[in-house]
C-alpha cells in the first residue's frame, strides 16, 4: 500500500520484512533488533520505524533511546540483547518531555549505519 510503514524504504529498493521468526535470514538472527528502547519523547505508536538508505543518505524515521548513559537496549532475535553506547552526540538526544518525531535526514554515521544493519536488508 502506497505511503505505509509497509511502504517505508527511502531510497526505492525493497527491503527485507520479518512477519515470523523465520523470516529472519539477514541480517541473520544474531545481528537483528527486534525489541528496541525508543526515545522517549518520540513515542507515537507502537513500533519504531527505520527508513533505510544505501544511497549515504540517513534518515532517522523514529530515534533510538539514549538515557542509559547514552546508550540503548537491543534485543535480538536469537534471544541475546545487547546495550548500544552511542558514538555521535546527534543520537544521543536529551529527554525534554515534549513530543518530537524525530523525523529527518542527517548523514550516515556510525551510529545510524549500525542501526540500520542490524534492521534489514536489501531484498536480492
């Protein structure tokens, strides 16, 4: 359906869906996020959406959580989870308790490649 989330790949490449655990191939259960802390002043739904990008654009659709010391937890597929220490001090957003979607373009770092690698992948 055209302007979804189902619809949610930025750069016009299909992207990978995991509907069922066996879905999940690549990234391979090890690598991928499937319960994540969403910041808290982003909350607006019930999930957190990745727009993905391999063009070196970056889009932030909705921002990780950084109030564990500026960092976030993951858990993944394969049961393990993980806290994410941020890198750039754009992820690390402070908590004003005011609404923000936390919608826009910024550049590839370190910490959105990250993130987006272990959210999908390209659909051979």
């Amino acid at each position: 359906m055209q302007g979804s989330n189902d619809d949610n790949r930025g750069d016009g490449k299909r992207y990978r869906q995991f509907h069922k655990s066996s879905d999940i191939t690549s990234p391979a259960p090890s690598q991928a996020w499937v319960m994540v802390d969403e910041h808290p002043d982003g909350i607006n739904d019930g999930w957190l959406a990745v727009r993905m990008y391999t063009d070196g654009r970056a889009y932030w659709r909705d921002l990780p959580a950084s109030y564990h010391n500026g960092a976030c937890g993951f858990a993944f597929a394969d049961g393990h989870s993980e806290v994410k220490r941020w890198l750039e001090d754009s992820t690390k957003q402070p908590i004003r308790r005011v609404y923000n979607s936390f919608n826009y373009f910024t550049q590839q770092t370190r910490d959105y490649v990250w993130f987006s690698e272990r959210s999908t992948a390209v659909v051979p």
